[in-house]
C-alpha cells in the first residue's frame, strides 16, 4: 500500500488494536480465476508469530473454490468523513475525506470442521454472550459453512487524520466534524492521535 503518502501511516500497534476492536467487519478479497469479494465479521488476534485471522464463509459461496492456500486481502474499514475545504483559511483549498482503514495480506487455509464450529461459537458467543445453541443446531449450521483462517504476512494501517496540517489546521478540521460529523466519529481519532 503504497498511496497515500507514509505520514498517514499507522505503526503503533495498541491505536490499531484499539480500532479492530471496535471495527472488525470488512471484505475478504482474493483473486483466483477472476476478483472475488465477501463482506465477513472476523475474528481478529495478534498473536506472538503476528496476526491472525479467521471467518466462515457460506458453504455455496464461490469464493470458496481454490482459495486454500491461496493468497488474500482483508481490508477492514472504519468511520470516515467529509472534510470541506472551508476549513482552511487559505485559499484555494481542496475538500477531502478523512478515514481509518486496516489492510491485512495473507495466506488462507481452509479450517476443519471441528475448527469451523468452535470458530463460529468463538465469533457467537463475541457478539451475543447470553446465546446458547443446540447441538443438533450447530451440526446444521456446520453444514452450511466452512471456516478460513488467514495467516498473516503483512499488516498496514492508514489512519488519514489530517497529519498533514498544521495544529491550527487541524484544530479547525476537529472543530469543523464534531459540529457536523454525523455517525462514526473521526474527530474522536483525530484527538487521540494528534498533529505532527
């Protein structure tokens, strides 16, 4: 990922924990015989070989076919939002859009069935503590879908917040979202990661 510019880069690794805590739905892209595309929950963990990954995809999907051991791409997106370029004193200026995204490169490995189930439980029980299943449900559900684990080679977290502009600038950008920002809230991350 080389555009936009490096100082738009994230590299501390507790903001991009921060983040996929909260953001962790996203596109499993992969490109076997032609560009396929799935939006999926994952489940997200850094372990101490590096990131980790892992969804379900359904069972009839075509994705499925030949992505075993194949090369992937999980672009996991969060809150953007319109910056207009009245925000500058300067003028001319340009509007832009600011927004927080986390790209993940790896190698998909088709899980087990048993690996499948306990995934689905894991991803389940994430979202909704209190959900209990029946057994004869689950080994249902297993026959409908089919887990992927994706180990990771590369990660890189562009977190565009205006780190281009000056603290007055940037001030102006923070003022000028919470004032019209109308869902997810980027002028929260602008706050927490500042002006160079």
């Amino acid at each position: 990922m080389s555009y936009p510019p490096r100082y738009f880069t994230c590299t501390d690794d507790a903001l991009i924990r921060q983040f996929l805590q909260q953001h962790y739905f996203g596109l499993l892209l992969s490109s076997q015989a032609g560009l396929h595309y799935s939006p999926l929950p994952f489940l997200i963990e850094q372990q101490p070989q590096g990131w980790q990954l892992a969804c379900h995809l359904a069972r009839s999907n075509p994705q499925l076919q030949g992505l075993d051991g194949q090369p992937v791409t999980v672009v996991i997106q969060g809150p953007h939002a319109f910056v207009s370029a009245a925000c500058y004193p300067e003028k001319p200026a340009v509007s832009t859009w600011n927004y927080l995204l986390v790209e993940f490169k790896g190698r998909a490995r088709l899980l087990t069935p048993e690996q499948t189930l306990s995934l689905a439980r894991r991803q389940e029980s994430d979202s909704d503590p209190q959900l209990e299943q029946s057994a004869d449900y689950q080994q249902k559900l297993l026959a409908g879908i089919q887990g992927v684990q994706i180990d990771v080679d590369n990660v890189t977290a562009r977190f565009k917040l205006s780190q281009n502009k000056n603290p007055e600038q940037h001030q102006a950008v923070l003022q000028y979202l919470q004032q019209h920002e109308q869902a997810d809230f980027v002028w929260r991350w602008m706050q927490q990661t500042g002006s160079e």
